[in-house]
C-alpha cells in the first residue's frame, strides 16, 4: 500500500483536469499550476527518501497483485528522475507565465502541461511494459499539443514530421510488445526480468530488445532515429521546448536504462557492445556536428541534446556500476542544465525578438546577467568543474577507461572539445561583441528580472550538484547498483515469486 | 595551517563574488579595495619561506568527492611557495598597475572579477596535491584567461584571440584528464605525493607512454610549446596587465609547474626527457627567431615568452639537480624581467598610443625611466652579466650540457638549438632596449610620447629593482627560494649555489658568442630581417593549420547536416525505416530465423474465410497507397480497418469486433470534414528512383517485421498470464464480461491514461484550430457547406436513428460488465448519433443536443476517474482498488453496484466530449487562416 509511489501521476492528472474547465482564467491557471507543481516537487522529495530509506517502493494498481495487475515501481533511479523533471517543471512554469503569449496560455497550456507531467512521471514509475506504452501515448499527445500551440506554419509543419514519425515508433512499439508477451507470456517487467533469468531464448530476446532500441532510440533521438528532433525545437514555444529538451528525451533514455539493464541483458556483449556502443558513439559525433554547423541560438542547443544523448547511451553499453552511475548523473544534469540554457535562449529570444545568434550580439553589454547566467549553464553542459556536468562526464570516463574502451573515451573527449567549441560560439556571436539588434526588454524591466529567476534557479542547482558531488555520486552509485541487481527488484516487485526460479 | 592554506585559495573566489556585488559602485576605485589582498598573501608566504627553507611543508586537506578520488587538499612545498609567491605579488602589481592603466570608464568590476578568478584558480593549480582538483582550477585559468582575453569583446581580435587560446589550452586540458585518470588507474592515487612514492610502479604499467604523452599535451598546450604556440600571440589581445600577469609571469608557467611536479612520477626515462627536452629546445629557437621579425611590442615579447618557456622547459625534461636548479631559477628570474617588460610595454602603448616597433624610435628623452627600466629588464633576458637572467642563463647553458643518459647526437643538438635561439634573443633584446629609444624622436604615434605617471611606473621599477638585485646578489634567493624548491622537486635537501661567476668555462664562451654575434645580426637588422621574413613567410605553419582546420569544422559540418537534415519527411521515414528494417533483419537473423522450423507455425490452419479477409485488407492497404484523391485514400484505409473487424468477429472478440467497427465508422467523420480544408492532392511526377526506394523500405520492412511475428509465434516459452484474467473476472472483479473487466478495472490504469490521451486530442483540436481561424465574421449560412448529404431523406431517418441509438447505447453501456459492450463503445456510439443529427440539421441544433461544452464532459470524465481512484486511498486502499456489490431492489431484482460502472461512465464522458469536440471545431464551416508568402512549405508538404 504504497500511494506515494503513485501520486506524482495522480497530481498532475487531477491538476489537469481541473484545468481543463476555464482555460481562459489565466492567473486561476498560472497559479493552480505551480501550486500543483510545488506540491508534486514536495511528494517526489518525500518517495526519494522513502526509497533511500527503505529500498525499492512497489506499488499495486486497483490492489491487483503483480504481475497481473498494473505495479509501479519507485527506486532510487525513477525516484531521483521524477523529483528532477519536477524542478524543471517549476523552472519552466515560471518561465512559461512570463514568457509566453497570453493567445497561447489560453490554448490549454497549462492543462496539457500537466498532462505531460503525467506522461513523463508515469514511464519513470511504472513497472509494466504495456503501461509504458500508454503514459508514453499521454506524453507525445500532450506534447503535440504544446510544440504546436501558436500554429504557425513552420511549427505546424514540424509537428506534423515529429507527430508521425513517434506514431511510427508508436507502432513498433506494439509489435515488439506482441514479441515480448507471445515469448513470455507477462509484460510485468519483474516477471519478465525472472521469466527471463530462468529461460534461454537463444538471441531471440536480443532481437526483440532491438525492436525496443529502435522504439526508445525514437524518443531518445539516437541517431539515424533523431531527424524528428531538432526542427520542432526550433519552431515551439521556447518556455515549452526548455522543458522538451531537457526532459523528454530523457525519458527515452531511461526507458533504455531500465530495459536494457533488467530485461534485455541476456546477450550483453552483442546489444550493449556491438550494437548500442556504436549507436551511442554516432549519436555524440552526428550531434556535435550539427551543434557545430549551426548559427542559431535553439538549433544549437537542439542538437546538443542529440550529442549528449550519445553519451548517455555510451555509459549503459558500458554496463558497469560506475558507468550506469555516471549515466544517471549525466540524465539528471542534462535535464537541469539543457532546460536552462534554452531558457536562456528564450530569454534572448524576449530581449532581441530573434533567436539568430548574429542578430543579437552584445548581449553581454546590455544584459550582463543573462550573459553571466548563460555561461555559467554553457560551462557546467560542457562539463568544466566543479560544476554538474564535470562529474558526469568524469565519472563516465573514468568507467570506460577502467572497462579499457579506449577509442569511446577518446571520441567523448573529442566531442567534448566540440561541445566547448559551439558554446563558446553562441557566447562569442551573441554575448561578445558591439551591441546590434533590438532591444525590446531593458534590464531593469520587471519582466526580464522574473525571466531570470528560474533560470537563475537551475544554474544555482547546477553549480550545487557540482559542489555537492559527492552526494549526488553516493546516490547514483547506489542507484546503478540497485539496478544492476535484478535480483533484488524482482524479490521487491514479486515477493515470494521470483526467488526460486534461479538467477 | 589547515585554514590558512585554503583560504587564499578560496579568498579571491569569495572576493570576486563580492566585486559582482559591489564592483559597479566602486569603479576604477574597485583596484584600490583590492591590492591588499595578493599584498597580505605574498608577506604571508614570505614569512613562510623560512620555515620552508629549513624543510617544513604545509599540507591541509578538505575530502570533497572521495567517491572518485576528488579531494581538496593543498599541499606547500619550496616549490608551489616559489609560484605562489609569483601569483601573489605580481598579482598585487599587476592589480595596482591597471588602476592606472585602464581607462577611468572602463567595466572595472569585470575586469577584477576576472583577474581575481585567475588568482584563485592559480594558486589553486600550484598548491593542489590531489590531480583531479589540479585539474579543476587548471580549467579555471583556462576560463579566466579566456574571458581576459575577450574583455575587450568589441574587438574581433580579442573574440579570436580568446577563442583560440580557449580551444587550444582545453584541448590539453582534456588530454591532461584523461592523463590523470589513467595515472590514477595505474597508481592507484590521485595524490601527488603518494603517486611520487609510486613512480616505479606507474613508470612499469603499459599505461606509462599514453599516460605521458597525455599529460605532456596538457603541460605544452599551457604552456605554448612548439607546435601549440599559435595560442599564445592571439593572446595578446588582452589588455596588457594581463598579459604581464597571466601570459608571461604565472598561467603559462603552469606548465612549467606541471612538468616538473610530474616528472617526480613520470620523469627519469628516455621518453620523459626526449620528449620535453627536444620539444623544450624546439621551441626555445623557434619562439627566439619568430620574435625578432614581429613588428608589435606585444608579438614580440609574446614569442619571446614562448621561448622562454621552452628553455625552462627542456630543464625539467633534463630533470638533473643543476638543471633544475636552473630551470627553478630562470622561472623566477623569467617571471621579473618579462613582467617588468610587459608593464613597460604597456606603458609605452598607453603613452604613445601605439605599439608598432617602426613607428616608435627614440623615445629616450621623453620617456627616460620607461628606458632605464626597458634596457635593464631587455638586458638581463639577453643574459648581459650583472643582471639576474646573466646568472639562470650561465647555469640552463651548463645544464644543457650534462644530459642524464650520456651524449649522442640529440644531446648534442640540444645545447646548439640554445645558443642559435640565444644569438636571436640577443637580436631582439636590442630592439627593446636600444631601437625603440635611439634615433630620430618619433613624430609618428597617435599621440606625442610623454613619460608615465608614478602610478605607472612603480610596478615596473619594483620589478626592474629586483632584476638588478638579483643579478648582482644572486645568493639571496639561493637557499630560501631556490634550494628549497629543488629540494622539494627531488623529495630531499639539495644545496644549491647561485654564483655570478664561475669561471671561463664552455657555458660563459657559448654565452659571450650568443650576445656577439645577436649583437652583429642586429647591427645589420635591415637585410636579415628582410631575409628572415621571406623564410617565414610560408603558407604552411600552424596558424594556417588553426584556421583550416576550424573552416573544415564549420564548412565541413554544415555540409554533412545539411545533406542529412533535408526537412523532407520522406527521406526522414526511409532512413528510419530502412534502419529499423536493416538492424531488425540483422538481429533476426542471428537469432536464427533461417533455421526456423517453419512447420511449427501450422499455417495450414488458416481458413479461406479468413485468406479473403486478409487479401480485402491488402487491398485496402494498397488502394491508400496508389489512390490519387483522398476519398480513395479514406475509403482504403477504412476497407483495411473494417477487415480488421471481421477477422475479431471470426475469431469471437466480440467486444473488440464492436469497438474496431464503431471506431472505423465515427473516424471516418473527422477526416472527411478536414478533408473539406486541404487542397487538392497535388499529382507527383513518376520519379522511378524514389519511389523505387519507397517500395524496396516498405518491401523489406514488411518482410521483417512479417518474420519478427512469425518468429514471436513460434517462440513461446512461458504460458501467458492471460488465464488469470479470465478465471478472475467474475470473482474479483465482478463480471463476466472478461475484456470490460480488465479494462475498467484489472487494468484501469491503462484505460485512464488514454481517457486522457483522449482529452488531449480533442483539446489539442480545439486548440489548433481555434488559434488558426479568422475572426467570426462569415455568414452563418455558409456553416456545413462541406458536409451537405441529401438535404431530404436524412433528416427523416436521423431524428429515428438517433433516439434508436441512444436507447441502444444506453443499454450498451449497462450490459458492458457481463457482455460485450461497455462505456467506451456506449460513447463512441452516443457520439455518432450526435453526429448524425449533425449531418442531418444544422450544427448547432446537433450541439445544443449536449448542452455541456466538450472541455467540461472531457474534465469531469477525468475528474470521476481519479476521483474513483482516491475514493480508494481514503478508504485505505491502492489508488484504484474497485469494489462491487449486490442489492436487491424491488422491481428490478438483482442489481451490482460497482464502483467499476461509475469509471466506466467516465470513460463514457471523456469519449463523448472528445469526438464532439473533434466534430463541432472542424465542422463550423468557418475556413482556417493561411500564412501568406508561404508556398514553399506547402510544396514541401505535398513531396512529404
């Protein structure tokens, strides 16, 4: 009897609802969602330490005992994501109200915001694959909803690209659940990961996991999967895309953590090695080369998420406890820190009325917060210390070098040195250099003030994830242990079930 | 010690924190508040040089990350005293010199933040024992000397200077990490000292070449070594007090401090010494010769520091106790003189307004102390006896000559390479002090040459003051400072004597012939400069490098993503498809699908019913495909969806049968009206090529994902828990209808989130379509006109049908709990009938049927639903726990009550209010607003 586990989906489900009655009553909307929202922050704090203390959190829907009824499962991995995704909601709302236009809050932003809450902590949570596929529907409807909202024709356009080419995924995702449950008769992801240990399927279950590569590899914008990404990013609302790019692809990368370490590792040197560590290698390089090609201050950044995606997955097909601890930092870091430099980019976007990074230079000279708060941001994504992104990208080094990839660890350092190159580049074009373009908010407006406060927020979080990396290390230490140890979440999941079916 | 350490090491982050704060206020002030604090630091240190001196050191240690070996633990020894010394009070000079150098109205706050973070930072590198938070402030200086560089971002110089050098120190920068973790792999430390203690062991482990070069590329990319120089002249864009500072006296020695400090792990092999003697000697005559054609002050002295640098560097490849010795003491005899020529350069550019060397001549008279300085400072880096770069240089040039693994041809060279850089450093150690100052007064410089204020001048003179000092009395620093930082690099005492003459010996000839003969090629500068800049003027050197190598990045880049960013959807499904085809194929067949045994799959089973079924639906399928007009379009996908319905009826999937039919039937309605808004299809040319591609992805998906179900058929190795469901529905769930029951209560988690799904498509319609359309100023009449069906014999069917179907839906709804039926379907049928009614009278009469607007049925479905759910929790059940009972009530009999009925009617009234919504905003007849100007995605749209 474990509700917590499931209240970060009901929050924003009842929140949404509600919402849903007068999308005209917008400081009832505003408010009634970050109130929402701060709650939720509350309740994820609160299953993070129940989990810390008290080990994996199983939960059953409807009081339907595994593996027939629905389960959630909070541990320290899907706990420590929800409680992350839910500061950059709040960043992100903050940012929203003083950032969007009014004509768009009233299209049902904040309630399909909520919507998207649900999506995103319900495929954290849930510990059912055909579950997954559902709050995975919520997430890319709501999704459609608010990367739309505005409805120019470049916006509609991109959706339009990014909405069909999910519903492909979407599609394969159904065939390779009919794979899973055909095999194995249970789509519980406990009861697979014990049905799993005590049967061979002779790289049948390798196949099957690569169905699923491809249908979170999608959501992840693992590249040659990512050419949905990088265009709608440009043409949404950019309070709504910092929340995009920070978070939901993301959730495509956690879906491949938690598959590929509890159900897809009966041939690890074949998917993880042959096939996911290439991918991964791809994913940073194509990434950065993009980074690199463009001179727009979103395109940018959009196609550094795609790079770091790359490293993420680089840490999983590693497989080792220090890896996957890396990894998660890495997830958790580029949530907080990719969602503020698009904030950044917004901010920019409400100062010079464009995002072209030529158009905007001198930004430093008129806005020398945004400039300081921007490079603090650009700093911690390229992984200087000691802020947030060193200690992922040291940690993840110091795993591959210690599992002898060489070549991997060379290339991400490489890469690294691009990621530098193109931060430096928006820094250098829009920050540095004589004062070109409009102005159309002076610093001392109260508009550009609240504008930086989330920001100023996320860059604050960044920097003490650094200076308290040792928390943040001890937590995700314990965290990829938790998941390495499929033993220990299947006797959690399914107590009494699982133990004899030897492992 | 514990606090004192670390805090000048944090101070200057704390006090940059405060300018941020306070900068503004104070203006050029702002240097005055701060001069204090690198002045309490260096007598702080001073008066630790005793105890120093007599073997003490001082270690203090904070753990920070020790999970990964992060620790900031300090450590001072003779030699960090000697940088730290440096970074103090150069730091005081330097801070006090730009009060007065920089313009009254320059963002002083900026510049002192910068500067104070260097200085933490600095003294952060030169005092860290753990590596890993060496590193960290060795990134720092990076950042701070990047952001010095560019303090003058207006200028596109400055931009690239600081571009460059940030790119080339981080580079090596990360080469130094990935040096340091592989140290920290084989040594098992991160600490200096214990790594000291381990060298054999490091020195044996097959990491031992990767783990020095790595950390040589770190050390010479700080350091501008040959072929990393290129940084350091684009550097010079700095404002000149920072030059002094970062770029001559301290940042660039740091790799310097890094050599030396590592060559107590990694020093005394072949490879060590080769590698930083050679590049060492290299660079010492490369910087010496590209010097002497510079024709700015500040190019000048930069190249001269980079060689400079080299023959420090190549002391600490040498890694004897003289060379050391020497190398210990030129560094800080290095640090006075360029320091003191920087400032003076400074002054002369501040003064005259230019730093051209053929605009500037015979400044003597006008700028005397500027000269006196100059000359001495330019002298004594000349190695002229009586000065203290005379001394070092005596002793580099002795050292040069004893290399540690005995003489061949290399170690030969390396004494040559010296005195050929030292005859060109001679060359342009004349320029400084004797061209600039002699000859006819200079009436070419923006503004007329007059001497520097106090302000100016007393750092410099300070500076100069020590140079002479030192030269003359070179013993004053020979235990305190010098011993005790050769002792600490050798890990034990080492007596070291600082002598101004030690003889005639080879070291004073080869010395004595350097200064000759740069005294002759000065004298005739004219014709071998012209000849030297012929030389140099090849297309080929690294700058060329640089910039190719950063166009190819860009132009490169921008090729490759435009090529595969094509913004066609096409392209963009091929790709991805094609890929999921290839790498499912590729799994497949490992896994075996050739030695399939296909028999195990009984398709013989398969009856003729069911083989017609299946060719209707593939006509279908291909009908969408080829169909040239969107009706066809529809009515093939429908045909495709309706089969699929038939196959349910043959299979008995009753409730499924009924769901796919009615669902088929009312999607129909939504697509045909946004039909009425799209264009006309265009009609696409044949193009063989493409299509062929088309065919042969979709051909070879369709062969994979066939073989992936046949496979998932014939692989089943677990009975499916499926079993349960049906054994459980009437007992725990209360009903007999085994579908209805999972859905609304087994797994009712599911169906609520796609009521939610639901909601969010009709609001995302709702949404869409509202923020597209053009005010509310079209006739009424024309409302339908897309959608007008037989305008006579409809109505009078519809008012009949739709009373028929709400009765029936009624019914459906009830019956779902033990028969096929349930609130889904009782919705979507309830939602057709409003339709109907729509098709048949007018819009609004239809809508005004459900007096409620969509968003609300949509929200108070959901509403229903959690609530149910919470219903539980206060009952102290899981979220969603259903319950159910029986009553008896007159009339009736026998009648359930289950809290699965109420989530049912949610799901009912999300449905309704979706498709309403979804038929009331597409259906109002009023068109949609098009961008004007924008053909060219429409275009794209239909290639799509």
């Amino acid at each position: 009897m474990n509700n917590l586990v499931v209240a970060p989906i009901v929050i924003p489900l009842i929140t949404g609802a509600v919402l849903i009655f007068s999308p005209r009553r917008l400081s009832f909307q505003r408010w009634v969602s970050v109130a929402s929202c701060l709650i939720g922050l509350v309740v994820n704090i609160a299953l993070m330490h129940r989990v810390w203390n008290q080990g994996i959190q199983p939960f059953y829907a409807g009081n339907l005992p595994a593996p027939f009824g629905i389960t959630f499962v909070a541990d320290l991995m899907s706990a420590a994501f929800v409680t992350v995704t839910s500061v950059t909601a709040l960043a992100v709302l903050f940012f929203s109200i003083y950032s969007l236009d009014e004509q768009v809050e009233q299209s049902y932003y904040y309630a399909a915001f909520q919507f998207l809450l649900v999506g995103v902590n319900g495929s954290f949570l849930t510990g059912d694959i055909f579950n997954l596929f559902v709050f995975f529907e919520v997430m890319l409807l709501a999704s459609y909803l608010l990367i739309s909202l505005g409805g120019r024709r470049l916006q509609m356009q991109e959706t339009l690209k990014y909405a069909l080419i999910n519903n492909v995924a979407s599609s394969f995702f159904l065939l390779a659940v009919a794979g899973l449950y055909r095999t194995y008769g249970t789509l519980n992801m406990a009861d697979l990961a014990q049905r799993i240990s005590a049967s061979d399927s002779n790289g049948w279950l390798s196949a099957i996991g690569i169905v699923f590569l491809v249908v979170f590899g999608v959501k992840a914008a693992m590249v040659p999967l990512h050419f949905w990404l990088p265009q709608p990013y440009f043409a949404g609302p950019t309070a709504i895309v910092a929340f995009f790019g920070g978070i939901l692809t993301k959730v495509g990368v956690y879906t491949i953590l938690r598959t590929f370490t509890l159900i897809f590792v009966e041939e690890t040197a074949w998917t993880h090695g042959r096939v996911l560590l290439p991918l991964a290698l791809l994913t940073m390089v194509v990434g950065i080369i993009g980074a690199i090609a463009q001179t727009d201050f979103k395109k940018v950044l959009a196609f550094h998420i795609v790079s770091q995606i790359g490293y993420m997955l680089m840490g999983i097909a590693f497989l080792t406890p220090l890896a996957l601890a890396g990894t998660i930092i890495f997830v958790a870091h580029q949530m907080i820190v990719k969602s503020g430099l698009f904030l950044c980019a917004g901010a920019a976007e409400r100062i010079s009325g464009t995002t072209d990074l030529k158009e905007m230079s001198g930004l430093m000279t008129t806005h020398g917060g945004l400039a300081a708060l921007f490079f603090l941001a650009a700093l911690a994504l390229v992984g200087v210390p000691p802020l947030s992104g060193f200690f992922g990208k040291l940690t993840l080094i110091r795993a591959g070098l210690e599992a002898q990839r060489f070549f991997s660890v060379a290339l991400a350092i490489t890469v690294g040195l691009g990621t530098l190159f193109s931060m430096i580049k928006i820094f250098r074009l829009s920050f540095w250099g004589e004062v070109r373009g409009e102005r159309r908010l002076s610093r001392e407006s109260v508009e550009y003030k609240r504008m930086m406060l989330p920001v100023g927020a996320l860059v604050v979080l960044a920097v003490a994830m650094g200076l308290g990396a040792e928390h943040v290390l001890t937590y995700a230490q314990a965290a990829a242990e938790q998941i390495l140890d499929r033993r220990a979440y299947v006797a959690a999941v399914l107590p009494g079930i699982g133990l004899d079916l030897g492992f | 010690m514990f606090l004192n350490l670390h805090l000048v090491v944090l101070f200057p982050f704390l006090l940059a924190v405060l300018t941020l704060v306070f900068g503004r206020r104070l203006g050029r002030h702002l240097g005055w508040a701060l001069v204090p604090f690198p002045l309490a630091c260096a007598l702080y240190l001073l008066s630790l040089v005793p105890r120093v001196a007599s073997g003490e050191s001082f270690s203090a240690t904070w753990n920070w990350v020790p999970s990964l070996g992060l620790s900031f633990s300090l450590h001072l020894d003779g030699f960090s005293l000697l940088f730290a010394l440096l970074i103090s009070g150069i730091g005081a000079l330097v801070t006090l010199f730009s009060i007065h150098y920089l313009d009254p109205d320059e963002d002083f706050g900026r510049f002192y933040l910068y500067i104070l973070l260097f200085m933490g930072a600095m003294f952060g590198v030169v005092l860290s024992d753990n590596l890993l938070a060496l590193y960290m402030f060795w990134e720092i200086t990076s950042i701070s000397s990047f952001l010095l560089i560019g303090f003058w971002h207006e200028e596109a110089d400055s931009r690239a200077g600081a571009l460059k050098s940030m790119l080339v120190t981080m580079a090596g920068g990360l080469s130094l990490l990935a040096g340091i973790v592989l140290m920290g792999i084989a040594g098992g430390s991160f600490s200096i000292r214990e790594l000291a203690d381990k060298g054999a062991l490091v020195q044996g482990h097959p990491y031992y070449t990767a783990i020095v070069v790595l950390v040589l590329l770190g050390a010479f990319t700080k350091s501008a070594q040959a072929p990393f120089h290129l940084w350091l002249p684009g550097a010079m864009a700095a404002p000149t007090p920072v030059s002094a500072y970062l770029h001559s006296a301290t940042m660039v020695k740091a790799g310097i401090f890094l050599t030396a400090k590592m060559a107590m792990i990694l020093g005394g092999t072949g490879l060590w010494f080769g590698l930083v003697a050679g590049v060492g000697m290299v660079t010492m005559l490369l910087g010496s010769y590209l010097a002497v054609q510079q024709r700015d002050l500040k190019g000048l002295l930069a190249f001269s520091t980079v060689s400079q640098l080299g023959f420090m560097m190549a002391m600490f490849g040498y890694g004897t106790p003289e060379a050391q010795s020497a190398g210990v003491f030129h560094l800080l005899n290095h640090a006075l003189f360029k320091g003191s020529l920087f400032l003076l350069v400074g002054i002369i550019d501040h003064q005259t307004g230019t730093r051209e060397i053929d605009k500037l001549s015979g400044l003597r008279r006008a700028m005397p102390f500027t000269f006196a300085m100059m000359a001495l400072s330019a002298l004594s880096m000349a190695g002229v006896p009586l000065l203290n770069g005379f001394v070092s240089k005596e002793m580099i040039l002795a050292a040069l000559l004893e290399p540690p693994f005995g003489h061949n041809l290399f170690t030969v060279a390396l004494p040559l390479l010296g005195v050929a850089g030292s005859v060109f450093t001679t060359f342009y150690s004349l320029i400084l002090a004797h061209r600039l100052f002699f000859g006819p007064v200079t009436e070419t410089t923006p503004e007329k040459p007059r001497e520097g204020s106090w302000g100016l001048l007393f750092s410099p003179a300070l500076l100069t003051l020590l140079v002479v000092v030192l030269g003359i009395a070179p013993g004053l620093v020979e235990h305190g400072i010098v011993g005790s930082a050769v002792s600490a690099l050798r890990g034990e005492p080492v007596a070291v004597h600082l002598a101004l003459w030690h003889g005639f010996n080879l070291p004073l000839l080869m010395s004595l012939s350097a200064i000759l003969l740069g005294l002759i090629l000065y004298l005739w500068q004219e014709p071998v400069l012209a000849g030297l800049r012929r030389v140099s003027s090849v297309r080929w050197n690294v700058n060329a490098l640089y910039d190719g190598l950063l166009q190819f990045l860009e132009v490169g880049s921008d090729r490759v993503t435009r090529r595969m960013m094509t913004g066609y959807l096409r392209d963009y499904l091929v790709l991805i498809l094609g890929f999921t085809a290839l790498i499912t194929g590729y799994a497949l067949a490992r896994s075996g699908i050739f030695g399939f045994d296909w028999r195990r799959l009984a398709l013989t089973e398969i009856s003729w019913t069911e083989f017609a079924v299946i060719v209707a639906m593939v006509v279908g399928a291909i009908t969408a495909v080829v169909a040239r007009q969107r009706i066809a379009v529809a009515l093939g996908v429908a045909t495709s969806g309706f089969m699929v319905a038939v196959l349910w009826v043959l299979w008995h999937a009753p409730d499924l049968a009924l769901t796919q039919t009615i669902v088929e039937t009312v999607s129909v309605v939504p697509l045909f009206l946004v039909f009425a808004y799209l264009p006309r299809l265009r009609q696409q040319p044949f193009r063989p090529k493409v299509e062929g591609i088309n065919v042969f992805v979709s051909v070879l998906l369709g062969a994979v994902v066939t073989g992936f179900l046949l496979l998932s058929y014939g692989h089943q190795l677990f009975p499916s828990i499926g079993q349960f469901f049906v054994d459980n529905s009437l007992p725990l769930g209360g009903g007999r209808n085994v579908v209805n029951v999972i859905l609304v209560d087994f797994r009712a988690l599911d169906t609520m989130g796609e009521i939610t799904v639901l909601t969010l498509v009709g609001l995302a319609v709702a949404a869409l379509v509202r923020s597209r359309r053009e005010p509310a100023d079209i006739d009424e009449k024309k409302e339908m006109s897309g959608v007008m069906i037989n305008p006579l014999i409809l109505p009078a069917f519809s008012r009949l049908l739709f009373y028929l179907i709400l009765i029936y839906t009624i019914y459906i709804f009830f019956r779902g709990h033990h028969n096929p039926g349930g609130g889904f379907i009782a919705g979507v049928m309830a939602a057709s009938a409003l339709i109907i009614w729509a098709l048949a009278y007018e819009r609004p009469a239809a809508m005004a049927l459900v007096p409620v607007e969509p968003r609300r049925l949509m929200g108070s479905g959901l509403l229903l639903v959690a609530s149910l759910g919470l219903g539980a929790v206060l009952f102290g059940y899981p979220f969603l726990t259903q319950g159910f009972t029986e009553i008896e009530l007159p009339w009736f009999g026998r009648v359930e009550l289950a809290t699965a009925l109420l989530f049912d009617l949610g799901v009912w009234l999300v449905v309704i209010g979706s498709i309403k919504g979804i038929v009331m905003e597409l259906s109002d007849g009023r068109p949609i607003a098009h961008e004007t100007g924008a053909s060219h995605g429409r275009e794209e749209s239909g290639r799509s």
